[in-house]
C-alpha cells in the first residue's frame, strides 16, 4: 500500500483522474495500436468489480465436527486439489511478534547463507537501517567469494515504480552491490502492464503506484523462509506493526517461492550496472509491447511454477499414503497467488472457499490495516454464517495519518468505509455475529493482515493465512500478491498462533455507533463524496 504525502498542487493527478486519463489515452491510441495488433487496455472500471466463481464447495460428513490429523485432511483436503500442498513439521513454523525481531532475523539469516538470499518486496527503503540490510548481503557476498566458493546468488525483486521514486531510492541502494558483484546479484524490477500509453506518460511519481505494484513479501536464506505483508523499511522495522511468520529448513517450500519470485523476476525489468533498466530476451516488455501478449506470457511463466509444484506434490502425496505416514509432518503449507492484471486469482478463489465454508460454529479473526472489502468477500461476511472478529486500524495508527495534502484525509476515507460496513452489519441485525474492532498503539502505525480460523469448539486456530494481501480491491484486481495457508494440529504452533492473535486483539477497542460521533472519527463532506470514486485505488 503507497502510504506517502502528497501536495495539494498535485491534486489534479488524483485517482480520479487517473481513471480519466486512461480513458482518453484509450481513445488517443486505440487505432494506433489497432494497425500494431494490440490495444490499450481500461483500468478495471471505478465503481464496479467482477466477483469470481468461488472454487465449488463439497463438504465432507461431519466436517463441521472434525478433529485430528485425518479430519483437518478432511476439510481442507480441497485446497490440495487447486494449489500445491507442502507437509512440513509445525515446529519448522515460528511466529515472529514484533518489527525488531523481523528485521534481525534478516540481519542475522543473510550473514549465514551460503547458496541464496531471495527477498521479493515493494521497495527498499533509503535510510540506515536499510543500509545494514544491503551491508549484510555485501558482508555474505564477500565471505562467498574469499571461501573460493561463490555459489551465493542474492535475487532482489521490488515494484519498478515504488523502486524508482525519487533521486535516492531502492535502485541507488543496491547499485553499489549490482556493480561489485553482477555475476552473483540481479535486481529485477516489476512493472505492471496497466500503467502505459498516455497515462504512464501524465500520471507523475507516488500516484503511479495507485495503478498497480509488485505486493509480494517473501524473504528467503537458504531453506529457510519469512512470509509476512512487512517491506523492507525502517518503520516497519521498528514501530510499524505486521505479521510474519518463519519457516526454519523447509527446503520444498523455500525452493517454490525461490521459483515463484524467479518468475516474476523473469518477466520484470532487469537493473543494469548502469541504473538502466532492460528486459531479458525474449520476454514482452510490460508498457511497450502488447498488453495482451504480457499478461499471457507472464501467466504462462508464473503458473509453470504453480502447476509444476502442484504435480510433484501431487505425486509426493500419493506415495506417501502408499507408504509411511507423514510422522512429524503435521502442519501443511499452501501458497496462494493472486495476480489479476496476469489473470492469475488462485488466493482470491480459495478466500472465498474458506468464507463460503466458514458456517455457524466456526470464528474467524480477520485483520487489515487498510480496511477496504471486496463486494464478494462483504457478502460472504454479512450473509449468515460464521462469526467474524475484524480488527482494523484507528485513525492514529492508519499508515496515512499526519500526511500532508489530500493523503492526510486518507484516514478519513477509511472511517468512512468502516461507518458504512458497521451501519450494514446493524442493518441486517448481525451485530452479535460481526464485530468490527480498531488497533490502537502510541507513536505505532498498523499494516498487519491475514486472518485465524476457529472450527466449532476450538480455542486455539488450525488456520491462519498470512501474506501481503489485504482482502481489498487493489489486493484482488491490481497488485501481485502472495500469502500462505497454514493448516496444522500442531499444539505449540496452534498456540503461536493464538498468542499472536490475542496480541494484537488486546490493543484494540470494539467499535460501536458511538466510536463514529467521537472528534478523531469525523469525515469531512468531500471526503464522503470522493471515497466511492476512489476506494477501488487503495
């Protein structure tokens, strides 16, 4: 999520007109590209979005009661038949509770690696905490080549836009390493196909972002793996609250976001030595070449990697069952990608499975630090069902608060959303199955996301999902996004989970009709009037 001040000046290069320009720059060069064999593609249209066909639900007997080993199997058994299933022992998984403990599990991981460091984020930020992150890369890369054993390879993937903004960046950063080490380094830099013609050409630095970005947060030492919806600056190494969660030598899991982030890479714009920017041959290039052509061939390249692990598990599964049980390997792991401007909407498909599923009995916590739901996934919450425990972000802790310009009214934006969602669930009478609760933390911002899955009688989740997506609009229709599901028996790691979730839910207050009527949650009138065009941007 693009959290930055913006100057009034630079009001006329809002989201709504954005949408504005890419209409025009459709018209502009719509026979042009016609003669080219290609076409300018729309923005997904500002005031509606396509719900997807859920994956179909079969339930299982009994599969509102199941316990156990074979009765987790057997209700989330369908998400092995749509995306790879990785078996891992639950006390491979940690959960990491604070943004010092994320940032030094880096530091730390990094200096020890011997064959790869992989870390797919937004951007690197430019200050000295970021510093010591690319000094540890440098310190590994060094101690690689002195052992006369360079093996180390360091991949980087961040957004092309995000990457770029401003004289210093997250290019400049890694510049110095590309330089000294291009045979053992490459930074690849997404660039979303939507941002092109007329409209790369008039929308200016921090509102390009609003169109589209690489979302993906996964950082990988070896076998070892932290997926979180954390990126890779200071705050969120130190007052910016999220999620992550470590897997310690999951070598099968490690080994497909190393290829998921490789493919992605593929497909993205390559940094030179230079501070130039190339695409590798033969690959279509994202704003020049045709839009169509990018997306199938992006598609194609991402979900070889998909398909290609789905297949090995496939089989690795069957064996297994044939042979010994998994033993320790109680927990399974699922990677969930959503990449719709590629037409790739794998996590979208199975959130929706899981809401669909979610019926009377079962709780689900829900977490987002931008609290902004797609139409399907309010509907599946709002229609009888589950019981939902959302936690959202105060207006002090929105990552928007305090920003200059019209960015400062962004938190405002939010209450609103989250007034209009409260007002639903008192309409329909819902407020005993549905509440709706805000972060609060001094000098603290909120970016947490994911959710906890209770089944009927449980304290403790089988389930969690955790990753960059937020279960809004952008997550859904215009970034690239990647979470997990983690499904286990494990008794320590369904503990881990729990604490985490109560540590988060304990600095929250429940929100009423009262919580609206207080003097930090008043929404200006311009505010409620331009939140509809634009919410589909944030």
């Amino acid at each position: 999520m693009m959290a930055a001040p913006m100057s009034w000046r630079k009001l006329v290069y809002s989201p709504v007109l954005t949408g504005v320009f890419t209409r025009i720059s459709d018209r502009l060069f719509r026979t042009r590209d016609r003669r080219r064999g290609s076409s300018v593609l729309l923005l997904a249209p500002l005031l509606a979005e396509a719900d997807p066909s859920p994956l179909p639900v079969v339930r299982s007997p009994g599969s509102d009661e199941v316990q156990g080993t074979d009765g987790l199997r057997a209700r989330f058994r369908w998400m092995a038949e749509h995306v790879p299933a990785f078996r891992v022992p639950g006390t491979h998984i940690h959960i990491l509770t604070s943004p010092d403990q994320f940032y030094h599990t880096m530091k730390a991981r990094i200096k020890t690696a011997k064959r790869r460091v992989v870390m797919a984020s937004l951007y690197l930020g430019t200050g000295p905490l970021e510093q010591e992150l690319v000094d540890c890369m440098q310190e590994a890369l060094e101690r690689s080549q002195e052992g006369d054993n360079p093996d180390l390879q360091v991949s980087i993937l961040l957004d092309y836009t995000r990457g770029s903004r401003g004289k210093t960046n997250s290019r400049t950063m890694l510049l110095p390493l590309l330089k000294q080490y291009s045979s053992q380094m490459r930074v690849s830099l997404y660039h979303t196909p939507d941002l092109r013609g007329l409209l790369r050409r008039l929308v200016p630095q921090r509102f390009n972002e609003t169109i589209g970005v690489q979302h993906i947060k996964a950082y990988l030492f070896d076998d070892d793996l932290i997926i979180s919806g954390a990126n890779l600056s200071d705050s969120y190494f130190t007052n910016r609250q999220d999620r992550y969660v470590l897997l310690e030598n999951c070598g099968e899991v490690a080994d497909f976001f190393s290829d998921l982030v490789g493919a992605v890479g593929d497909v993205s714009l390559q940094l030179q030595t230079d501070n130039s920017v190339s695409m590798m041959y033969g690959m279509v290039h994202p704003y020049r070449g045709n839009r169509d052509d990018f997306s199938a061939s992006a598609r194609q390249h991402i979900m070889e990697v998909v398909n290609t692990a789905h297949v090995r598990q496939h089989i690795a599964e069957s064996e297994r069952l044939v042979g010994e049980e998994g033993g320790k390997e109680d927990t399974w792991v699922f990677p969930l990608v959503q990449m719709k401007p590629l037409g790739i909407q794998v996590d979208e498909q199975v959130t929706q499975r899981l809401l669909t599923d979610a019926g009377p009995g079962v709780t689900v916590f829900l977490t987002s630090g931008y609290f902004n739901l797609t139409r399907a996934y309010m509907s599946l919450v709002l229609g009888l069902g589950a019981d939902y425990r959302i936690l959202t972000a105060s207006p002090e802790v929105n990552g928007f608060f305090g920003a200059k310009g019209i960015a400062g009214e962004i938190p405002a934006a939010y209450i609103h959303i989250a007034r209009q969602f409260y007002s639903k669930v008192c309409q329909l009478g819902q407020q005993e199955r549905v509440h709706l609760h805000e972060y609060h933390r001094a000098q603290w911002t909120f970016h947490a996301k994911g959710l906890w899955y209770h089944l009927r009688g449980q304290v403790r989740p089988c389930l969690t999902l955790i990753g960059s997506p937020n279960f809004g609009y952008r997550s859904v229709h215009r970034d690239l996004e990647a979470q997990i599901a983690i499904v286990t028996e494990n008794q320590v790691l369904q503990a881990q989970l729990q604490e985490e979730q109560e540590m988060l839910y304990q600095r929250s207050t429940e929100v009423s009709s009262s919580t609206f009527q207080q003097p930090d949650h008043h929404v200006k009138l311009w505010v409620k009037l331009l939140t509809p065009l634009i919410k589909n941007f944030f």
